[in-house]
C-alpha cells in the first residue's frame, strides 16, 4: 500500500457526478464537512460526537461523528495519515500518553463519558481493550501473558480460576490446541500469527465489551489472517468491534459497516457491502476503485 499522504481532495470529479453528490470537500466548505450515509445506530455501543483531534497546531481530525453499534464490526479504512489510528486510539483514550495531543468533543461508551475526570483509564481500557498492529506480547510465558490483565484487575480468586480464564481466553482466540502444552513457554517463542492471537486472547481475558484493532493482520501470512479474520466474525457474537485495515478485501470480509476517512474527515459510513459496491461520495468510490491510497 501506498504510504503518501493524500494532500489535495480526489480528482477527477466529472461536473455532472459532483453536482449529482453531496458534500464534496472544497476549500470553502473544508470546516463544515457533513459525513454521509448512516453513522448512527440505534443500538449505541459507543458514540462520539464533534471529535476534534490536534497534535500541536497541526488539526488530524475534523468534526468527526460516529456511533459503533453493539455487536457490530465497523471496518475504518482511508489513504495512509488520514487519521484512522488517531480517531481509533481515542476510543480507550490511548491519545492521553502523547503529550502534543489534544482531543475534543463527546465519546460515551454506553452513557458514560469517557474523558469524565472520574472516569479511570486502567479500567476504561479493560473494557475497550486494544489489539496492535504488531503483535505486542510482553516477556512473559503464554500463560502470564493471558493472566496478566486478570490479575491486574483481581478477576480471580483462586489459582484455578485463574487457570480458567487462561484457557476460556486461548479457545476463543483460537489457540488452546496449538499451546496448551506449553503455556509455561515464553509468548514471544510463537509464530507472528499465534502471537497475534496470543495478544487478542489478553485482551479478551479482561471481557471487554469492545474491541479496537489496528491493522491487526498487517504483520501476517494469508493464512494467519484468514484465521484472525475467522475469529474476528465469532467475536462479534459476544463483542464490539472497531477495526482499520488497509485490506479493503479484509473490510468487505468482517466487516458489518465500513467508515471511510480522508484527510481528517469521516467521509462516508455505509452499510459495507454498499460501500464496496456503491458508494455515496466520490471520494469513497476514488479510494476502493485504487485512484489513490
Ligand atoms: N504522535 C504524533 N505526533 C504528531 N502528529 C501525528 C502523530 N501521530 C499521527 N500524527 C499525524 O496525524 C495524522 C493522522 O495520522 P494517523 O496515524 O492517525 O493516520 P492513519 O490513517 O492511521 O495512517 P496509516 O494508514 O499510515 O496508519 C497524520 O498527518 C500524522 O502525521
Ligand atoms: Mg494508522
């Protein structure tokens, strides 16, 4: 995938098509962006409202307003640096760490507001876990790595519960099988690719109502990621999930709505398959036909 950043809206936009749209970006309208499609649902998991993001003086995200249903996987997808990862890190408030960072505007999960100054973080990111782009296990067994945010959080009382939430984790990751008889084995001896999912079994150690991933397959193999992409769709049974995937193909797979990014702005959010197959706003159709990104 391409890494430049998309500096002018797309071209070309024939004059009968962008009278035919809404919302095409100009310079005049540039602050007033209007998101279209649905990025509402009526069964809010999270909401966010009027999101603003700066680093410094530099705006990375404009008035962005989008709901994640709960139950759903939305797909969040646009050329590189149009602020997928920064809008995605502020759902569990992961913006907070850097110092140049300023982020506002609303984000309840449920009805709770999330930067409420009584708001905890540690417990916020239990319940909207976090799953990298680069599998991240610490140096620790298979089986620490799974039990650490348990113990962090006093989940279990006894060893044996312990032991529960371990293997409860490892199954619906889809990994028991290939590690059971090794757990004691450090997570950073595995594959990339059960390493991946060594990292979404702690996060789902924790039961989180949601799950973020950022560009999770990013670093594997088809194989691997057919089996991350398989879990993915079991997940939702149980979990929200948010997911930015360079893969329009992963996208089309997992996803149930996809939200379309560009320069900042949330352009386009549509039920997926329409998305894929006929977008509202040009500049979505410019993104998944490859005239740019
Ligand atoms: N820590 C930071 N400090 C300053 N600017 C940042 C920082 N992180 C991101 N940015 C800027 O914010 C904008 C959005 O970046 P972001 O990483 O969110 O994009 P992205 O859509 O996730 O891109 P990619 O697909 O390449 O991961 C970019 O212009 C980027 O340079
Ligand atoms: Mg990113």
């Amino acid at each position: 995938m391409n890494d430049s950043v998309i500096k002018e809206p797309a071209t070309p936009l024939s004059a009968e098509k962008s009278k035919a749209k809404t919302n095409v970006i100009t310079e005049e309208n540039n602050d007033a962006y209007t998101t279209v499609g649905q990025a509402f649902s009526e069964k809010a998991k999270m909401s966010m409202r009027d999101v603003d993001v700066f680093y410094g003086e530099k705006q990375a995200i404009y008035d962005v307003n989008l709901d994640i249903g709960t139950n759903e996987v939305v797909a969040m997808i646009g050329p590189s640096g149009c602020g997928k990862s920064t809008f995605l890190r502020c759902l569990n408030r992961m913006n907070d760490t850097i110092d140049t960072c300023k982020v506002t505007g609303k984000f309840l999960l449920e009805d709770q507001d999330i930067n409420d100054k009584k708001m905890d973080v540690v417990p916020l990111r239990a319940r909207v876990g976090m799953v990298f782009q680069k599998p991240n296990p610490f140096p620790k067994s298979i089986y620490d790595n799974v039990a650490y945010g348990a113990r962090i959080h006093g989940l279990a009382d006894r060893k044996s519960d312990l032991d529960d939430i371990v293997e409860t984790s490892l199954q619906k990751a889809g990994l028991w099988n290939e590690v059971k008889d090794r757990l004691q084995q450090p997570g950073t001896s595995l594959s990339g690719g059960q390493q991946q999912r060594l990292c979404i079994a702690r996060t789902i150690a924790v039961s989180p109502e949601v799950i973020l991933m950022d560009e999770p397959c990013s670093a594997l193999d088809p194989i691997a990621t057919a089996r991350i992409e398989e879990l993915i769709d079991e997940l939702s049974q149980n979990y929200t999930i948010a997911i930015v995937t360079h893969s329009m193909q992963q996208a089309a797979r997992v996803s149930h709505r996809t939200a379309y990014f560009h320069l900042g702005k949330l352009i386009e959010v549509n039920e997926t398959e329409k998305v894929f197959t006929n977008p509202d706003h040009d500049l979505t159709e410019a993104y998944i036909t490859g005239r740019f990104g």
